[in-house]
C-alpha cells in the first residue's frame, strides 16, 4: 500500500507541474498575442529612428483589448529663431512643453534628439572601413537630416567664434565692440515640433517612420546645407539634389505623397561654406531676390512682380524682371528668342550685375558667412576674374571723373573717402588677381575688417536712394534698365571690320576707337578687369546718361502736351523746349553709385562654383506636404 501512495504521490506532483508549466505556457502565449498587438513597436527601435526611439510606447487601448503603438517625429520648417507659431500650434496656447518649437542652433539641448556629433564621427568612421560598404537601411534618414542641421549650426557658429575671437584681440580697447553674439542678429532657423503618430495610420507599405514638413521648406534646408538642385520637375514628381557631401532624391509614393530620401555620401564642410543666415535668402532658393525697393509686403509664386523682388530662376523669368525695369524689347528678347545663340556674359554674367546693383544686402551685421543660394542659372565662377582688381580700377576711374566733372558730388566724394578710410582695405583687395581674398585660413582680424568695410560701402549706396523721392528711383531704375540694355547690345555688337582692313587703318585711329567686348575676349588674364572699367566708364556711362537724360525730356514734354490737350488748350509752351527732368549730374551720380554698390555688393557675398539655379519658382511658400523616410 505504501508503494502505491508513494506512486501515486508522485503522479500527481507531475500532474500538477505540468498543469502549472501548461498554466504558465498559456499565460504567455496569451501575452505574446496581446503584445503582438502592438504591430510596429520593433520599427521604432533606436536602430531605426536614433533617440527618437525614447519617445516610442505601447499605450492598450481596452475598447479593443488590444496595444496601439505611439511614437513620436519630427515636423520640420524653416523660420526666424524668434517665432512662437509652428506648424502644430502656438507656443504660448500649448501647455505641454515637449509639444512647443524645437530650434535646431547646435546647442546642446538638440542632442536629445540626435546623435552627438562624436556618436555620429565615429559610426561614419566605422562604416567608411567596411571591407563591403554599404549603405545604413534599416535607419530613417531624417536622423541622418537632423544630425546635418545640427551640425551646420554648432560648427558654424564655433568657426565664427574663432574669427570674432581673432579680431577682437586685434581690435583690443579701439573702438567699439559688438555687445551681443553674431548669432543674436541670426534671422533664418530650422526648427521642428514634435508630432505624435500612431502605427495604425502608418501606410501599408511603409516600415519606417517618417518627418514631414513641406516642399518649399524642404527646398530651404536643402539651400541652408549647401545641396544644389540637380532636377526639380513638379509636374512629374522627380527631385534630385547634391552637395556639400549629401544627395537628395524625391519622388511620389502611393498612398502618401511625396517622399524625400536623405543621404550623406561624402566629407561634408561647413564653417566658411554655411550660408548667410538672413530671412530674405530664403527667397533666393526659388529664384528670386528682394532689391533696395523692396517694401514689407508678401510676394506670392504666381502674382506678377515689380520691381521689388527679381526673378531670376529662369531666362523666361529674366526677361520679366527686364519687362518691369523698363527695358526695351530687344534686350528682352536676347532672354526669349534664339537663347542658344544669344551672350550674357563678359567677364560674369549680366543678371549678377542686376543683383548687385540693386539686390538687398543680405549679409548679417557682425558675422563672417558670405554664401548664398544662386538665385539666376548662370554659373558664377570668380577664378576667372578679380573683384578687387576691378574694385580698384572702378575707384581709379572715379577719380579721374570726379576731377573732370564731378567735383561738387557729395556722393562721389564720399564713395572715395570710403576707399582711403582703411590705409590697409586698398592692399588687400588688390592682392593675387583670381585667389579670393576671403580664403580659408584668412585672419579672423582681416576677415571681419574686410567684410565690415565692404558692407560700410554698401550701406552709404542705400543710404543716398534711401533719401531719394519716388521721381529720383525712378531716375535710377531707368539707369539700371539702360545699362543692362547698353551691356547686352555691346556683347551682340559685331565687329565692323575684319583682320585685312584693321591692317590698313591707321594705328591712330584704333587707338581712339571704343572699346569692343572683343577686345576684352582677346586680352590678356592682366588686362581684362582695366578694360572693363574703361569700357564702362567710356561707353557704358556716356550712353546712360544720354538716353536716361534724353527720356526725362521726352517724358516731360509728353505730359505737357496730355495737359494741353486734356484742357482743350494747346498753348505755346508744348513748342518751347522742354525742361530736364533728370540732370546729367544727377544720372552720372547714381550711375557711378550703382556700379560701385554692385562691385561690393558681390565681394560681400559669394555662391558656389558648382551652384546653378533650376527653375523652381513654383514651390515658393507652396504648403504641398513632403515626407522623409
């Protein structure tokens, strides 16, 4: 009997331990098929979406007794550092902080959300020497965007620091020091909100969270990294853009929209590369730029625009921008009939003269960045040339104008101060006839004295149109307007004479004989920027002057005789002469003022050799939403 109990006994405690293993087997399966629920957690790993993946929960939703999986992204745009009003609301209505404006300025708060930049260094560094290289899949590549833009700003504003540093020890007690940071004047900022999602509204087909913002602020921070559009076709969604070390490519996704994909593919430089951080750029990356009449008012990608912001994307566009400053209709059309046979260039392309003379200064008071989107489709390629030596030449030429015949101009007077106010400005801009004199490891002392006096130049130019009555901008567009039309009728002139009968005239009168763009194209790499200057000073200016003078006749001769008619009255005064309405004086001021302010003006600021716009006027502040995946 006692070998049955003990039997029996030991039938049951088996019994029992698999009824509890089975008990204890049924109880997680039924927990895995609860956490199975939770469809996507594992997409939201810190393998994929970095240290986003801190935000990723699984929240039970017991109406379906069942996990719902929440995470959070990114929404991305671009604003001033000042704003409070994103995309998912306002700041001062939102009580939860984590839902509030994130601004990506390279702190180290940023870090929270991306990887530091010592993380990044070395899992880069570990990829590069792979045997097999290959490209990180299975992470979002918004992670990769947002450690990009983290980083423009802390090496960026770290290299302007240096620089500052520099020239305050050799400024030491002289003068008086800026009392706020460069980077207080900052008026361009990415920043972000964060948004939460559930996995249940996530596309079918898509196995990685993804950042939204929208095609136009996805075109800005493409310009602020220094990525240059390659295609940018909206009517058939195909995007693609390279640069400064990354590539970009869009296309459409069904059932979401647009999708952007982000990579680094190489060394990526910043510091001296990063563009200036001004609001107004932003405008620059759809082809447009606002000028010295620019007034606060929106301007709108389809609206006809006047002469306060240029359009310069396109050579469509380009010949609009010529339409409203007045030009005629055969410079107009150099930019709309037979392009491929047309010249726009003599030692850089004609738009960038517009640009300069009138474009905005877009530098930021007491920083040391000078790079801009190209806002024009030419390529912009200052190895060719030498600014400060035509600079120098300009203030030579002026000098001897000002002698002859511009001796009582306040204007020309102090455009030549401003030239011999800094003993040491005239020998640096006339150092090396095609090195920038800006270089990379140019003194911070030198860099920010030289910017500082370029834009003191700039400054006095606004300042005499800003004084100016709407009769005298109007005087001063119609010079912008003839001395495009002037430039682009001597790159079209053809030479009157060929080689045999240039032999037989008399070296005399060659020498008396204007200056031809075909005696710039044969001159020596020496000789290019004096003849230039010269040919501006002995045509260029001659003609402006004639013409605008000639046209402030004509329209005040014109109004008197609507008057006479209007009153039934046609008196004697419409057959006296007519009084000027613009003086010579006057028209070779703002002439001179013009050129000069252009000169500076593309010294002070600077685009990429290999930046050359594509046409993409049609984003501009366009809220059609784009993601990154």
């Amino acid at each position: 009997m006692a070998d049955d109990d003990n039997t029996e006994l030991i039938v049951a405690v088996v019994a029992l331990v698999i009824s509890v293993l089975a008990f204890v087997i049924a109880i997680l399966q039924a927990l895995q098929q609860y956490l199975a629920t939770a469809t996507g957690f594992s997409s939201c790993s810190e393998a994929v979406i970095g240290k986003w993946s801190q935000f990723a929960r699984r929240q039970m939703v017991w109406s379906e007794f069942r996990f719902e999986v929440q995470f959070e992204t990114p929404v991305l745009f671009v604003a001033r550092p000042s704003n409070t009003r994103g995309p998912l609301g306002d700041d001062a209505l939102v009580k939860d902080e984590s839902k509030k404006i994130i601004r990506l300025d390279g702190s180290s708060a940023n870090f929270k959300y991306t990887d530091t930049m010592k993380e990044y260094d070395e899992k880069y560094k570990q990829s590069t020497q792979q045997v097999v290289h290959t490209a990180d899949n299975e992470k979002a590549t918004w992670c990769a965007l947002l450690m990009a833009i983290v980083r423009m700003e802390k090496e960026s504003r770290e290299w302007q620091a240096k620089k500052s540093t520099e020239w305050r020890k050799a400024t030491g007690p002289r003068g008086s020091l800026p009392s706020e940071e460069p980077h207080a004047h900052h008026s361009l900022l990415v920043c972000m909100q964060r948004k939460t999602r559930t996995w249940d509204s996530m596309p079918k087909d898509f196995a990685k969270p993804y950042a939204t913002t929208t095609i136009s602020h996805i075109v800005e921070i493409a310009g602020m990294l220094g990525i240059h559009w390659r295609q940018f076709d909206l009517n058939n969604d195909q995007y693609r853009a390279q640069g400064n070390g990354f590539v970009v490519y869009g296309s459409y996704t069904d059932g979401l929209g647009i999708c952007f994909n982000f990579q680094k593919q190489g060394p990526t430089w910043f510091e001296k590369n990063r563009v200036i951080p001004s609001y107004n750029v932003k405008q620059l990356c759809f082809g447009m730029a606002p000028t010295i009449f620019y007034r606060e008012r929106k301007v709108y990608a389809d609206e006809a625009k006047g002469a306060e912001s240029l359009q310069l994307g396109s050579l469509a566009e380009i010949a609009k921008t010529l339409v409203v400053l007045g030009c005629d209709i055969n410079t107009v059309n150099y930019f709309r009939k037979n392009t491929d046979q047309a010249r726009y260039s003599h030692l850089f392309a004609v738009p960038f003269e517009v640009l300069g003379m009138v474009g905005e200064m877009l530098h930021v008071k007491d920083t040391v960045f000078r790079m801009l989107p190209n806002p024009t489709v030419f390529y912009w390629d200052p190895s060719t040339f030498s600014l400060p030596t035509l600079l120098a030449e300009f203030i030579a030429s002026l000098k001897l104008l000002r002698d002859q015949s511009l001796k009582d101009s306040e204007q020309v007077n102090r455009i030549l101060n401003w030239a011999e106010k800094d003993a040491k400005f005239p020998l640096l801009r006339t150092e090396g006839s095609t090195l920038d004199v800006f270089g990379e490891d140019i003194n911070g002392a030198t860099l920010v004295n030289g910017l500082n006096h370029l834009r003191s130049g700039i400054e006095l130019c606004d300042e005499y149109f800003g004084k100016m009555k709407k009769p005298e901008l109007s005087m001063v567009k119609k010079v912008v307007c003839v001395h495009v039309q002037e430039i682009m009728s001597i790159l079209h002139e053809k030479s009157e004479t060929d080689d045999n009968a240039k032999s037989e005239i008399n070296a005399e009168v060659l020498d008396d004989a204007p200056i031809a763009i075909h005696d710039i194209d044969s001159a020596s790499a020496d000789e290019r920027e004096s003849l230039l200057i010269q040919m501006y000073f002995d045509r260029v200016r001659l003609n402006v002057v004639r013409i605008v003078s000639k046209q402030g006749l004509v329209s005040k001769h014109m109004r008197t005789r609507q008057d006479s008619f209007a009153s039934g009255k046609v008196s004697n005064a419409t057959a006296s002469k007519p009084t000027r309405l613009y003086h010579d004086h006057a028209i070779n001021e703002a002439w001179c003022t013009l050129v000069f302010r252009m000169l500076c003006w593309l010294q002070l600021h600077d685009f990429h050799k290999m930046d050359m716009h594509i046409n993409k006027s049609d984003a501009y502040a366009s809220r059609i939403p784009v993601y990154i995946v």
